[in-house]
C-alpha cells in the first residue's frame, strides 16, 4: 500500500486543518470545524463528512486503526493516521475496512448498459454478514446543477448556479470472491434466479420469515440464509 | 478437439435442402441431371454463405473472473475457419476512446483458433482504479486495424424500411430487452390497428331542423377510444422513428469506435 505524502499544519492545540496532497492537487481537509455554510453542505462528496474510528484489514492480514471517511464523488477512502491524512492507492491489497461498525469492501463490478457490459471498480458496503454470496450497495454521487438566476453575456453577468450532489444507492451481487458483482434489480425474480439452486428453500424462508425481496435488510438476511445452507451442504426440505 | 460435423453453419442450407431444391447432382439416372445453369445458379447462391464462413471468428459469451487486483476475460471464439487468428483485448469508454492493456497473459496478438475456454488475463487490472469510470471491454480478432465494430449510421436506412431491421444488421441483439421483432410487431401492429380505427370510425346521424337543416352534427363513434386511430398511428410511427435513431445511433458509435482504433489509442 502506498500513501501520499502529508503535510499537516497544526495550531497550539490541535490541528485545524490537513492538506491531502494528490498528485499535483492539494485538498484543504478541515474535519475539525463545527460550523458548515451551506454551499459546504451541498458539495459535501463524502458519505459522512465527519470522520468515523476505522479499520483497515490488508489481505495479508495486518490491521490499521484509523479514522477514516469516504470520498463518494473521487471513489477514494480518506483516512488520518498517528496524524497524517492518507488515502488509500492501492484497494486491491484491502480484504476490507471496517468503518462506524460497517464493512467496506472494493471489487470490480460489471454491469449491462444498452447490451453493453460495462466494467468498474468501487468501494462497496457489504450488507449481509460473511460471504461466499455477497450483497453489496454501491454509493456514487449524481451532480445536479440547477440554474438559479439567469445571467447576461454582454453585461458579464454570470448565470447563477446551484451544484448539488445526489445520492444514488445501487445494489450488487457477487456470488464469488473470484467473480466480479453484477448489478442487480431488487426484485425476487433477479435474486432467486442468480441463487437459483436453493430457489424453493429461499421461498420457504421468505415466507416463513415474512422477509422482502425488495428490502435491502430482508435481502441480506436470505442472502446470509442461502450461505448457512451452502456452509452446510444439506438442509431439510 | 471439436467436431466440426456437429457444427452445422447458421445460414448454410444442408445437403438435403439443396437436393430439394435443384435435385441430387450426383444421381446417375436419366431423370436428373443438373444442368449448367442450374450449377450457376447454385454457385452463386452459396457464394455469399462461402464468404461469410471464412470471415475471422466472432467472440462470444465473453465473461469474467477477478483475483488480486487481475481481471481474466474467458471466451469461446466462434467460427469455421481453422486457422488460427491473432487475438487482442481492448477497452472503450462512454466518450468511445479505446485503451490497450499492455500486460497481458498471453501477449497481445497471440494466435488463438475456434473453439472454447479462450483466456486472456489482465495482469494489471488494478489500473482500473487509478482511471475511474467504467470500460468497457472488447475482444478483436485479427489485424486490429481491419476490424469493424459493426455497421455505421447506414444501417438506420434498413430500419426506415422496416422498423428493427437495422438493430438485426448491428448485431448483438440478444442482450437488448427490447428485441428488434418486438419493435417490428409493435410498430406494424399500432399502425395496423390505427388503419383498422380509422377505417371503423363513423359519424352518428345528425339532428335537422324541422325544415332539414342540420342543427348538430352526429356523433363520431370510435372503434377503440376517443381519437384511437390518432393515437395508435401515433404510436407506431414514435416507435418507428425511435428505432431508426437508436440504430443511427449506435452505428455512429460503431463509426466513432473505427475511427478512434485506427488513429489514437491509449496504453493502459
């Protein structure tokens, strides 16, 4: 894993702001401060602006306790370390990241667009508990600009603008750790058909269990049923 | 190893067909013989089927496997010809610039023949991530600067004819949700139908004066629903269109991809 370079300025007390060096781009990174003006709140491109206890699990096993947030918008983990602000370089060597009790994973994805299978790779929540079927929720942010006033070319007045960044949930599947997630509909057809070889035991346990193929929780939980059955090998009919 | 016996070509009629058609060429009795026009005509009727089954071979059922940071590319190359074509891996983005992985395993432009099992591993596929964005990905068999992604905006002509047309000549139809049939059918079946509304509409009789002036025309009757046959032509012709622009579309997609493999392509 291979981190920026840091500079951090620090006041009497504590530090007030850190500078993320990237490349040849510097970010003022002020996670200390309590007051945020309303422009801040409409370009605010993390998941949660404040930054969260977290850890890091490499895939060699090795742990790093940090405070970490997510960059939506960049698809990049931030993280403060003994005081340095990082971010992560190289995903592929994290099996994954613990943050404010939830679990990020990155894998490739694949997804069909127009009879295009398009190709990517992103941080994903793991909804359900363990693998090897994985339910995971993609976050990316929209950008929405709407015009607020309208402006004069001539004059040089300058059109009015309000940029606002929209959350768009999106839900994967990945039935293997070898196999990249596809994007899934939340609907019962997509999922049993995907987990079609316990297609009648998953029923049974939906309706038994008043569980939801539409509720991302409910999804988890069949999906967390449908590895205990695998683990098993056998269940009863 | 295939068999290639079991591998009947799509558009190839067989055998047996053919006899039906101009009778059995190698028959010794007096009743048939196959003249030489008959030969002619049979020769050019399977010139076309010829040349198709010598084209390079065609990827299908493209899918993928990761492992640490390494994306695999398994495939089946489908195809008659026996020879052995070199093989490449490409990807294009939304904007249709094409990128070429460097280290791949097997190298790029390996030679690889029909059949299935093809792979073709991404060593340093973690690069994805340091681009952004999704790729997409896309196998080229033989000299990459010979090779068509498929028709250009041309194709639309074939759907102004009929609607869908187009999208068969485009190719990889088998993915799209709306199949191009279905725009045949539905486009032909609404104008179809709004003729049938149009032809069926009447007007009511009308209500005269005492002295047999019309004091208020009668009633139209419609076949279906108010303004049915507007509607329903309405209909067929938006989906019409819609398909003519669709193909344009993605044959100008087609055309963008040609042009960009031959001119700019980035290492990955």
């Amino acid at each position: 894993m291979i981190f920026t370079v840091l500079i951090q300025l620090q006041s009497k007390t504590q530090p007030q702001t850190t500078f993320v060096i990237r490349g040849g781009e510097s970010h003022a990174v002020s996670y200390f401060s309590s007051e945020r003006s309303v422009k801040q709140q409409w370009l605010n491109p993390y998941l949660d602006e404040n930054w969260q206890a977290g850890r890091v699990v490499l895939n060699g096993g090795d742990t790093w306790e940090a405070h970490l947030r997510l960059d939506l918008y960049r698809k990049e983990m931030e993280l403060v370390m003994n005081g340095d602000s990082l971010y992560v370089s190289e995903p592929f060597a994290i099996n994954y990241i613990e943050l404010d009790g939830r679990k990020f994973v990155y894998r490739f994805y694949t997804e069909k667009v127009a009879g295009d299978l398009l190709l990517g790779s992103d941080y994903f929540e793991q909804l359900n508990t363990a693998g090897p079927v994985r339910l995971l929720l993609q976050r990316s942010l929209r950008v929405d600009e709407q015009r607020m006033a309208p402006g004069n070319v001539q004059l040089s007045i300058n059109f009015e603008t309000k940029s606002r960044f929209a959350t768009v949930n999106r839900y994967f599947l990945q039935t293997h750790h070898e196999v990249p997630a596809i994007k899934i509909k939340r609907n019962k057809r997509q999922l049993l058909k995907l987990l079609n070889d316990e297609r009648a035991e998953l029923k049974r346990f939906a309706r038994s269990n008043r569980k939801s193929f539409r509720n991302p929780a409910h999804m988890a939980e069949i999906i967390d049923h449908y590895n205990q059955l695998k683990t098993n090998g056998t269940h009863e009919k | 190893m295939r068999n290639k016996a079991r591998h009947q070509h799509p558009f190839l009629p067989n055998y047996f067909q053919l006899i039906a058609l101009f009778g059995n060429p190698f028959h010794v009795g007096s009743t048939s013989h196959l003249k030489p026009s008959k030969l002619l005509l049979v020769v050019l009727m399977l010139l076309p089927f010829w040349l198709l089954s010598q084209e390079k071979p065609t990827v299908t059922n493209l899918h993928l496997s990761s492992f640490e940071g390494k994306l695999e590319f398994h495939f089946t190359l489908k195809g008659n010809s026996a020879l052995p074509v070199p093989v490449h891996l490409y990807f294009y983005d939304s904007d249709y610039r094409l990128y070429r992985p460097s280290q791949t395993i097997p190298e790029q432009g390996s030679l690889m023949s029909s059949g299935t099992h093809h792979r073709m591993l991404w060593e340093n596929a973690a690069t994805l991530y340091k681009k952004g964005g999704t790729l997409t990905p896309v196998i080229i068999t033989g000299n990459p600067a010979d090779f068509r992604f498929g028709p250009g905006p041309e194709a639309a002509l074939l759907s102004l004819v009929i609607p869908g047309l187009g999208d068969y000549v485009i190719g990889n139809t088998s993915e799209q949700t709306i199949q191009p049939w279905m725009r045949t059918v539905g486009a032909f079946g609404l104008l179809a139908l709004g003729l049938h509304a149009s032809e069926e509409r009447y007007r009511g009789e009308p209500i005269y004066w005492n002295d047999n002036r019309i004091w208020k025309s009668g009633e139209i009757h419609y076949k279906f629903f108010r303004n049915d046959a507007e509607l329903l032509i309405g209909a067929g012709i938006a989906i019409w269109v819609a398909d003519v622009i669709w193909v344009s579309i993605r044959g100008n997609k087609n055309r963008s991809l040609r042009k960009n493999l031959n001119t700019l392509v980035f290492e990955l």
